[in-house]
C-alpha cells in the first residue's frame, strides 16, 4: 500500500475522532463517513452468519435500499461466489481488498452473483473491509462503485485500511451498547432496574430515576446502598446481594462488582416478590396467579413473553389470566392492570 499523504492523514485522524465520540456514530452514519473519504455510489455496512444465512444490513444512501431489499434473495443464493468473501475466510486480516486483488477476482463477473445482484444494482467495483467476528461469521464494510466511476485506487485501499482499527472499535462499542440496552429492558420488564454508580456514590446512569427521586441519575445512591459499594482494588469479583432501604421502602440490591468503571446494581423494590402479593391473595387469588398478575401490571408483557419470564407454558398463563380477570372483575389486560396497581400500589402510596 502507498504511504498516506498529509490530507488524507488528517482526513483518516478526524473520521477516527468522529468514530471514537463519546456518543459514537450509528451504521449508517459510519457509512456515510467513508463515502466522504472514498468516492462511491454506495457503502454498506454487513453482518452476515453464513450458516444460517441471517445476513443483514444497512446501505446509504438509503434510497439504495429497497434495491437491496428486492435483490438480497439472489445475493443469499449466490453468495458463496463472493471472491472477497472466500478470500477473507482463508486469511482474515485488516488490509481492504478489492476484486482486482484476489486471485479469479476479475472474473467475478462471469459468475450468477454478478448477473443477478451487481449487475442489476450497478455495481461493478467493490472494496471491502472484514472486521473481527466469530467463525463462520463475515462482519465489515463494502464500498461500491458503477462501470463509469472506475475502480478503487490504491489511495483509496490505503485510507479505508487506515481506519481498520477505527471501525472495529466502533462496531464493538456500538454492539455492546446495544447490547446492554437490551438487557436493561429485559430486567427493567421483570421490575429490575440497572443503576451504575461510582465507588463515591455518584449514580453515573439509572432506569429507575423516574421511578424513585433517591435513584435518579446525577445524584447519590442512598447510604444503605453506598455501604455495598466497593472502594479502590476491593472488588470481589462475584455478584452479592443485600436488602437495602430506598426511603421508605425496602428494596433488593445485587452488587455486580466490575474491574473498570462504576459498579453495576441491579435493584427491586422487595415488595415486587413479597408484600405486593398479599392484596391480591387477600381478593382469592392463589400466590401464583397474584405473581402472573402483577408482572402483567408492571411490565405490560406478551403473554409469550410473560410465560417465558414465570417460566409456564402460554396456556397455564392464559387460565392464570382468565382467573385473575374473573377475581378482579376485569376484561381485559390494561383493566387489570390498573385494578393490580390500585391494589398493590394505592395513588397514596404512589
């Protein structure tokens, strides 16, 4: 590869800032980026398993989507004639490749994937970059270009290689934020709520601040709490749970010590597996069909999703249901739900 010029320096320096922000770029924006630095018709960001043949994808400019969309069936067919995919299997690295550098790449197009999918997009040139996956797993970017734009140059295999480190940090970042999104949802849908909070108490990022003042984001986590928080090199390494005082209320508190950062805790209001309960035992429910629908009150689950949290088949919880909407003279799930909440959670209370 050609050594990189001032300009494109600085150009591969600024588009590495812009990918390492504190708030990092999506897909489509980190598309976006490299077509400023690498004159393209399209980019397309790709995750493919090609066992299962789950191949996704995102394409800016967005108009080229629906193209994608109509002809990603013949590219699933055909996909195992992809030179670049083959090539990056057998020797996985962080160098960009056009068609043109791989051994029978220029006669990609005499093969079925180029008649049924570049050809009828447009495309003629590609530069791809593989990022780090698991086997059997292609992740990275592609660059495309039609007949009348040529083909990639070696300032353009040498830019887009540059930013190799670049994106493979990103793509990570953004996976695990990702990642760990979902996994708030899924806790915060069972009545856990993620707080992160430093060894000085500070609560750097909460789900429950608009459940309790004492949680909120920005502020202190209550002394109780702070207690459990492990200070310099004392983290243990494994999960502890404790009951703490939130205010009033009693609350569940799992300590996930970590090596770097604020510690993870994982909080329940204690009446959410207890006292909550009683209210509707005391209406004639049985202890399990008050726990079906209180997690229906709290978390506004599907019933496949509320059979997969109380582990019980989907017609075990549909004759909960119909019991629980019986007692509580209800027909349907948001009236019970809020005759649930009435209960267990009085306006006084709230």
């Amino acid at each position: 590869m050609e050594p990189l010029g001032a300009t494109d320096a600085n150009a591969v320096l600024g588009a590495a800032d812009r990918l390492a922000s504190a708030t990092p770029p999506d897909f489509a924006d980190a598309c976006s980026l490299l077509s400023e630095l690498i004159p393209c018709t399209s980019v397309s960001f790709n995750d493919m398993a090609l066992a299962s043949g789950d191949f996704r994808f995102v394409i800016v400019p967005d108009t080229n989507e629906a193209t994608a969309r109509r002809l990603k069936p013949a590219y699933d067919r055909y996909f195992h004639q992809h030179p670049l995919i083959a090539r990056a299997r057998e020797e996985p690295g962080a160098r960009a490749l056009r068609f043109c550098d791989v051994p029978g790449g220029d006669a990609v197009i005499e093969t079925d994937l180029f008649k049924h999918f570049y050809e009828p997009f447009g495309i003629r040139y590609q530069m791809v970059l593989q990022l780090p996956a698991p086997p059997d797993v292609v992740v990275g970017y592609a660059l495309n270009r039609s007949e009348s734009e040529g083909e990639f140059s070696e300032r353009d295999v040498t830019v887009f290689s540059a930013l190799a480190a670049y994106l493979t940090l990103h793509h990570r970042v953004v996976k695990d934020l990702a990642q760990a999104q979902a996994m708030a949802a899924e806790a915060e849908r069972d009545g856990w709520f993620v707080v992160m909070a430093r060894s000085d108490g500070a609560i750097e990022h909460s789900s429950a601040t608009a459940v309790h003042r004492e949680l909120a984001e920005g502020g202190l986590v209550p002394p109780d709490v702070a207690a459990l928080l492990p200070v310099g090199g004392t983290a243990t390494g494994r999960a502890e749970q404790h009951d703490v005082l939130v205010g009033e209320e009693r609350w569940r508190c799992v300590v996930q010590p970590v090596v770097v950062g604020p510690t993870v805790l994982l909080m329940r209001r204690l009446g959410g597996e207890t006292a909550d309960v009683s209210p509707l035992v005391d209406r004639g429910l049985t202890p399990r069909q008050a726990e079906v629908a209180l997690t229906l009150a709290r978390t506004g689950a599907t019933n496949s999703q509320l059979a997969r949290s109380l582990r019980i088949s989907e017609g075990t919880l549909k004759k909960h249901l119909e019991v629980v909407f019986r007692v509580l003279g209800t027909e349907s799930r948001a009236a019970a739900s809020v005759a649930v909440r009435d209960l267990v959670d009085p306006p006084g209370r709230r």
